[in-house]
C-alpha cells in the first residue's frame, strides 16, 4: 500500500478508537448517573428516560448503550464487584507473607462496606428480599464476591481445596455482610472496629485450621 | 430493612430490634459465663449476630444444595463457637 493509503488507515484506525473511547466514556457517564439515582431514591428512582435527561442523551441512545433497565441496573453492580476484584488483587500483590496478604484480602473487603458504594450492597440485599430480579442479581454478585475471594485464598494457600475454600469465603462474606447491615448506626463506630477486630481474627484462625486437615 | 435505607423511621425500628437481640444475647451469655462484664457480652453478642445476620442472608439462596447449606451451617457452628471459646480464653 502506498504512503497516502497507510495515512488514511492509520486514520481510519485512529477515529475508531477515539469513538470507542466516546462510547466508553459515555456508557461510564450512564452508570455514574443510575448510581447516583439508585442511591438518592432505591431502585424505584431508576428510571431510564430520566437517566437519559439527566445525562442530555436521547433515550434512543441510551438504548444502544442499555436495552432494559435490568441490563442499566446489573452494569451497576457489575462495576462494583470488577473494582472489587482489582483492588483485591492489587493489595495482595503489596504483600509477600501469608498474614500480610490474608489481612489485605479482610481491609479490601472492610472498604467496600465502608464506602459510599455500601448503600448499594444494602439496597439490593433489601429489595432481594421481596423482588425476584434483585433476588437474582443479588445471589449473582454474591458468587462473584465468593468465587474471587476463593481464587484469592486458593493462590495464597494452594493446599485449600476448592470447596473448603468457598466455605470459608463464603462465611467470611456472610460475617462482612452482616457487618455491612450493622453499621448503619453510625452511633455505634467502637463496637464495629471491635467486631473488624474479631472478622480478622476468626478468618486467620478458618484458613489456619483448613490448612491442617 | 429496605425501607430503613431511605426512612429514619425505620432506620429506627430496625436498631431497636437489632439492639434487643443483641441484649437478649448478652444477658444470655452473661448467664453462661458470669465472668463476662456487660460491655465484654454486648461486644461478644454483636459479632455473633454480625454473622448469623450475614449468614441468613447467604442461605436464602436456594440455588444452594441442602448438603452445602448444611455444611456452611456446621462451619458457622464452629467459627461462633470458636468466637465465643476465645473470648472466654481472653478472661481466664
């Protein structure tokens, strides 16, 4: 190809990346609005037309981006717990010893409860309550969390079987989530950090009895 | 609990009954070691619910198999145990 063909594809290739980058910004620009709607009125407040005003984009477009609110809703949540996984992985990699990188695996999780993106978690748990959907996306999300916890704790102690790895996953979450539920009451902040406290303790003690059987 | 997301009022409700649970287990405690100071059986009380709380939400997940039900069942059996044998060992 000459020198004027090679140009015009360099430029070609140039233009689509710029438009998947417009596309991706404006897809990020969608979720941050449901975001701040789910947690200004529940999931009630998601509605696609005014997710589409508010972000000044016809709802035709926002269509292309999200057929269904279901699909709006579940990139929601899907961003959360795709953070949550790469913020795990990066606090693991600062550390070289077992206790260093379990401890990163309870603070990763300790952030996401304390976060403004808690509301979220609580949000679905409740609506999961009475809603098959949210039931659904909940149990979803919940393996995600489970099964990366896994694989964390399976790299760390590669003598953990799978399934004894998801059992201690998943109680750990399950003592994560009942502390999510808890610190609502803001009153409350000493008795929670002593709770984070018995958390750490009682998960180094489950991986290291798991290791010994 | 949905509604006390967005309602003080039921933000309210849903204190009152947490903190009578955890009374209820404190004072229960309290009976079973009476070497454990009020405060020590309140902390004690509300770790175990921050995990049966957890828990019950994890089990309405009926896509989970009754023998894996059971054996997270018998492994939060063994980690609530486990938190209170500790704190028991903390005051011996």
């Amino acid at each position: 190809m000459n020198k004027a063909g090679d140009s015009k594809s360099d430029q070609g290739t140039l233009d689509k990346i710029a438009r998947q980058d417009r596309g991706q910004r404006r897809r990020q620009e969608i979720i941050d609005c449901a975001t701040r709607l789910l947690l200004e009125s529940g999931f009630d407040g998601v509605v696609l037309r005014d997710v589409a005003s508010s972000v000044g984009v016809q709802l035709s477009s926002l269509h292309y981006y999200f057929p269904t609110r279901s699909d709006l809703v579940l990139a929601i949540f899907d961003r959360e717990s795709t953070a949550y996984e790469e913020e795990l992985l990066a606090s693991i990699s600062h550390h070289k010893n077992i206790d260093g990188k379990v401890a990163a695996i309870v603070d990763t999780a300790l952030n996401v409860i304390k976060g403004p993106e808690a509301k979220l978690w609580r949000l679905l748990t409740a609506y999961a309550q009475h809603n098959h959907n949210a039931a659904e996306l909940f149990f979803r999300e919940n393996k995600l969390f489970h099964t990366v916890t896994a694989r964390a704790l399976r790299n760390i102690e590669p003598t953990l079987t799978g399934k004894r790895s998801m059992h201690i996953a998943q109680l750990f979450w399950a003592m994560i989530d009942g502390l999510a539920l808890q610190t609502t009451d803001a009153k409350n902040l000493d008795t929670v950090s002593l709770v984070e406290t018995e958390i750490k303790t009682t998960f180094n003690a489950m991986i290291h009895s798991a290791k010994n059987i | 609990m949905a509604l006390a997301q967005h309602d003080e009022d039921a933000a309210k409700v849903l204190r009152k009954e947490q903190q009578h649970l955890h009374s209820q287990t404190s004072q229960t405690l309290m009976l079973i070691d009476d070497r454990f100071n009020h405060q020590h059986a309140e902390h004690l009380a509300r770790c175990l619910w921050v995990l049966i709380d957890g828990l019950t939400l994890q089990l309405l997940d009926t896509q989970d198999l009754p023998d894996e039900v059971k054996a997270i069942e018998y492994e939060a059996r063994v980690v609530l145990l486990d938190i209170i044998n500790r704190a028991i060992e903390k005051i011996e």
